[in-house]
C-alpha cells in the first residue's frame, strides 16, 4: 500500500498595515472610557460662591430695611373736649414737611419722660410753620382720649399700631421727621430737636 500524503497545513492569513484611519477609529472608541482623562468640575468657582452671597445680602437688606415712607392710614385726631375727632392722613401734610413722636402707655414712665420735650419741639415747630404730631399709639380709643385730655395740644391715635407698622416704627419713644407726601428724612431713637428736624425736611 502506497504511504497517504499529510494534509496541507493552513496558511496564516496575510498581514496586512493597519490604515490610519482604522487606528484612529479604534483609539477614538476606547478613549471614550477613558475617565480619569476627562477634566471633572470640583465645584463651583469662587465668583459664582461671592456672587451669590453678595446677592443673598442684598435681599436680606432689602427685606429688613424699614420703609421709605410713612404710612397712608388716615388718623384719628383730638383736638379738645368741645370739638369731635377729625381724620387726618398724616403724610399728606403741608410743606415743607411734618414730624412727630410715637408713644405708647407701654412705656410706663417713659411716655411721662419723653412728653414734655415732646411738647416744648412742638411749639418750636409750630413757629417755624413746621406741624409736629403727638400719636399715641397700641391703645384702646377710650384710654387714649383720657390720655390725651392732660396734654393740652392735639394728639393723634394709632390703637392698633398700623401706621407704626407702615411707617417702620420700632419701639416707643420714637421720632420721625417726613417730606410731604411721606417721604422720610429722619428715624431716632433718641430725642431730637426742633432745629434737627426742620434741617431734615428742608
């Protein structure tokens, strides 16, 4: 019997370069998962942070601020035991302008302290054509017409403390001087003069 010839082996498939375009192919495909290659934001910048405190403070001022202007409620005014009441709109008060102080019987001896100044820049305001108003203030109509009968002077009321709330009227004794119209040109605290208001509101 004759020997049988082996099988022919496989040739290797031939090699041929790569083409530049399937390199870059391949190279564009895994550096899609390349994460540490990418550049991840760390947040935001330091002016985004200083923008938005800045913008956060000024809401916080433009919400805490008192107001600009004295409130439009119309009063009540006493002017003596034979006349009645009138309305009066306190903001809408003659040229140059107007002022008054706010008391309250919460203050015990501090309403009977502040009063008297109270009186005597009234009538320094008063020759000078400037109108200064006495308002008590938090206090029931009757008390406060009781009240007002040892003044001797109008007085005008706030018994629920509205106008000091749209006037921006912290605690009592308060002084406050207005444009007319209502614009406001002087908050204190402290005692003021005669002189002192009729300079903020000329």
């Amino acid at each position: 019997m004759g020997s049988a010839s082996p099988p022919p082996s496989p040739r290797p498939p031939a090699a041929h370069p790569p083409s530049e375009g399937g390199s870059a192919a391949r190279a564009t495909a895994s550096s899609r998962f390349h994460f540490a290659e990418r550049n991840v934001a760390m947040g935001p910048s330091g002016t985004s942070i200083l923008l938005t405190i800045a913008a956060i403070a000024v809401g916080l001022w433009l919400y805490l601020r008192p107001p600009g202007e004295i409130g439009p409620q119309a009063l009540q005014r006493y002017v003596g035991f034979e006349s009645n009441m009138e309305a009066v709109v306190l903001r809408n008060c003659a040229p140059p302008g107007c002022a008054a102080v706010y008391l309250t019987p919460t203050l015990g001896s501090g309403l009977q302290d502040a009063l008297p100044h109270a009186l005597s820049v009234a009538e320094e305001l008063q020759q000078q054509g400037i109108e200064f108003f006495i308002v008590f203030g938090e206090q029931p109509l009757i008390e406060a017409v009781k009240r007002a009968h040892g003044v001797h002077r109008p007085v005008v009321f706030d018994p629920d403390g509205e106008w000091a709330r749209e006037s921006g009227i912290e605690k009592a004794p308060y002084w406050i001087a207005w444009r007319t119209g209502g614009k406001i040109r002087l908050r204190s605290r402290e005692p003021v003069s005669a002189s002192q208001i009729a300079a903020a509101i000329r």
